[in-house]
C-alpha cells in the first residue's frame, strides 16, 4: 500500500494550495481518508476527514470553514483545499487511512489508522 502527498510548497498568508493524496495497493472506496499535520516540536493533529463514502466529512476547529477535503474514488485520490491560509497552518501534511470508518475524527485517532503517506511540507509566510 502506498499514499503518496503532493502539493505543499511556500504560500503566502491568505493564500491557496490544495494537496493531494494518491492511494495504490488498497480497495480505496473501503477507506475513510484523513489529513493531519505536525509542525516541529508539536505532536500530530487531526486536520480533516472524509469517510468511505464520501459522504461525510469532519474538521478540526482551527481549519473548519477554511479548508475542504474530498475525493475521487475513480482516481483512488483524496484532496485537501487549503483557503486563506495563516502562518499557524504550516506543517508537514500527512495523509492517512482507515478501513470502514465512519465515527467521529480527532487527534487521538492518529494511532489507529491502518496507513500513513510520507507526508509534504506547507510553509506559510506572513
């Protein structure tokens, strides 16, 4: 199984970027997708969720109603579209999955998921 991140890279506060996460090796349409996100010095943080279906989706307070996460279940990918964004938003972005998941998301989370990507580096300037 491999999850593969693209699209980080420097952006300016309030600013846009979208990653994406490519999944291989798995049946993608079984798996809820998450980002989460570790600045230096800081443990791992639930960013955003979608379930396997797609239809539904889950946020941590510090990015709801900025950023949107979705997915492509042809393209085996999942996306996160980061909008106005802040220099607090800078991180390694780590995508990961969950088979058959469908309750509530939150950093504790982290240890449970059955696959981690490699992770891309989102540096916001101010």
């Amino acid at each position: 199984v491999q999850l593969q991140a693209s699209g980080g890279g420097l952006v300016q506060a309030g600013g846009s970027l979208r990653l994406s996460c490519a999944a291989s090796g798995l049946t993608f349409s079984s798996y809820s997708m998450a980002w989460f996100r570790q600045a230096p010095g800081k443990e791992r943080e639930f960013v955003a969720a979608i379930n396997w279906s797609g239809g539904g989706t889950s946020y941590a307070n510090s990015v709801k109603g900025r950023f949107t996460i979705s997915r492509e279940n042809t393209k085996n990918t999942v996306y996160l579209q980061m909008n106005t964004v802040k220099p607090e938003d800078t991180a390694v972005y780590y995508c990961a999955a969950r088979r058959w998941y469908s309750g509530s998301w939150s950093s504790s989370l982290r240890d449970t998921m059955n696959y981690w990507g490699k992770g891309t580096q989102v540096t916001v300037s101010s």
